[in-house]
C-alpha cells in the first residue's frame, strides 16, 4: 500500500437534534471535532412512520390528486353496460 493516502481516523462527538452527544471514530474534520446533525432518525419522517408517510407527501398524492379515482367509475359502468 502507498504510505500517507488515506484519511486520518479520529474520535468526534455527534450531537443529534434532540441535543444528545455521543462519540464515535470518523474521518469528519479533527480529532475531538463536534458534528452537530440538521437531520436525524428523531426528525426525519422516514424514520417517524415509515416510508409510507414519506410516499403520501410526495408524488404518490400528487398523482391521486391529480387524476384521483380516473377510470374507476367507467369500468363500473362497462360491467354493467355487458351484462345487459
């Protein structure tokens, strides 16, 4: 292996949103640097639900608003147009 390629690993400290530390090795800035997190499992809807809280905001209900029960009436109708 080539000498001095890789990144120094070192301890931080991770603060989450909630305010709560902890330590862990990383290559993130120096040694004894603090990551302070914007997003975490306590904030992020991904984590508060599931992904189907995630799939409702997005464009799974811009498709149902949009075009909503399409084409759901009309094959009722269909059915019943067939059997008379």
């Amino acid at each position: 292996m080539k000498a001095d390629i890789h990144p120094d690993y070192h301890e931080i400290t991770v603060v989450m949103t909630d305010g709560t530390e902890y330590k862990t090795r990383s290559t993130y800035g120096k040694e004894g640097d603090v990551l302070k997190l914007d997003v975490d499992p306590l904030t992020h809807p991904a984590w508060q639900g599931g992904t189907g809280r995630v799939v409702e905001r997005g464009q799974l209900s811009k498709f149902e608003k949009r075009f909503g029960n399409f084409g759901i009436a009309n094959t009722a109708e269909t059915k019943e147009e067939k059997k008379d």
